[in-house]
C-alpha cells in the first residue's frame, strides 16, 4: 500500500502503472489513461487520503459504493474485468467487498477508476487536452461541489483541476514503465 501523502510521480508508478500493466488487459493502457487516472487521483483525494472527508467516497479515487462500484461490477462494458481484478485480488466481485477493499488495495481502487473511464461513451481525451479531460471527469466523477456550489466554487475546482493535470501531464512524461 502506498504510503499518504504521495506525489503524482510516485502514484504513477507505485499503483497507476502496475495496475494498468497487470491487473487489466494492455488495451487499458494508454498515457491518456495514466494522465486522466493521476489528475483524478489529485482532484478527488490530493493524493493524500483513501477516505472522503465528510463522505462515504473510499480509495485514492473516491468511489462510492452505490456509484461508480456498482456501476463497475454492472456494466456490460466492465463487468467481466471487474470480476478478472477482483478473483486476481482475492476480493468478492460484491459492492460491499469492493467498497471495503478500497481503504487498503491500491490497485483494487484504480482498475475500478479505469473501468468507470472504460465505461464512458465517450474516447479518453487526448493528451494535453486539458478542457476535455476536465470534462470527462465532471461527466465520470461528478463532484456534489461542483453541481451544487456557486459560481466561486466551480471556478475553485476549475483552477485545482488545472494543477493536477498539468501535475499529471508532468509526471507521466518522467515516470516510464
């Protein structure tokens, strides 16, 4: 397990890339994938945290189990590599499982992170597409302070989402697998 606080670079390659690489078939490795992965890491937890302050959202990534878990283990899209991380893990393909496995398994939390982007409609953005990443994290995460703060606040997130990716976009041209 990752020692918290934790920089981008040593997310990436202490659980993004591992878990890209060995836990989930090559076709879910791209540097988009690692840069959308590291930037949402850094919006949702800062890297710091496997629990949501004042929240039920658990892991690096902050899923919850209602959301984004069941999502993961229902979609016809993700389902059967859900099931494939879990068996690899030793964690029952159950919300309750998984939602309880994400405050100590690294890799558990960021192969459901990956299979929830896997999921979306729409391609992973392109590098260095900073407005569609963001997009594809409102669309995917859907942060409560975003759809119900005030203009202030957006623009507060806004502006952290602009740190993380360009960590991100940072770390993944230094960390090489």
């Amino acid at each position: 397990m990752l020692t918290l606080p934790a920089s981008p670079a040593q997310v990436l390659a202490q659980v993004i890339v591992p878990t890209l690489q060995h836990l989930l078939p090559a076709k879910f490795d791209s540097l988009p994938a690692r840069v959308q992965l590291l930037a949402t890491s850094g919006q949702e937890s800062n890297n710091a945290t496997r629990r949501q302050v004042g929240g039920p959202a658990r892991g690096l990534w902050q899923a919850e189990q209602g959301g984004s878990i069941h999502g993961v283990l229902t979609s016809p899209a993700t389902s059967r590599y859900a099931r494939s991380v879990c068996m690899l893990l030793a964690v029952a393909p159950v919300e309750s499982e998984v939602y309880a496995g994400l405050l100590s398994d690294d890799p558990l939390a960021c192969a459901f992170a990956r299979l929830t982007l896997w999921a979306d409609p729409h391609p992973l953005p392109a590098l260095d597409d900073e407005e569609a990443a963001w997009q594809c994290y409102l669309r995917n995460w859907r942060p409560g302070a975003y759809s119900r703060g005030t203009d202030a606040d957006r623009a507060k997130l806004r502006a952290k989402w602009h740190g993380n990716y360009a960590a991100a976009v940072h770390a993944a041209t230094i960390v090489t697998a």
